[in-house]
C-alpha cells in the first residue's frame, strides 16, 4: 500500500514537471520570437536611417 502511494506521488511530480518543461519551453519560445521581432525592426530603422541621410 505504501509503495502505491510512493508511485502514485512519484507520477504525480513527473507530470507536474512535465507541465513545467512545456510551459517553460513555450515562454522561451515566445522571448526569441520577440527578440527577432525586436531585431528586424532595429536594422530596419537603421536602414531608414542610413538612407535618409
């Protein structure tokens, strides 16, 4: 009975860190979409800017 429960808490945290992973991954995906987005639009205006002048 008792290494049931071990086993039953065991999976429990397995998926609990599982959830952790995927949703870290996800906020790590969405941070380099974010700095690509933030790149492109600085040498664009580094672009602008060097034909303007």
């Amino acid at each position: 009975m008792v290494m049931d429960d071990i086993d039953r808490e065991l999976e429990n945290y397995q998926k609990a860190m599982d959830n952790e992973k995927r949703k870290t991954a996800r906020i790590n995906w969405l941070l380099f979409l974010v700095l690509v987005v933030v790149i492109i639009i600085f040498v664009y205006s580094l672009w602008r800017y060097q034909a303007l002048n």
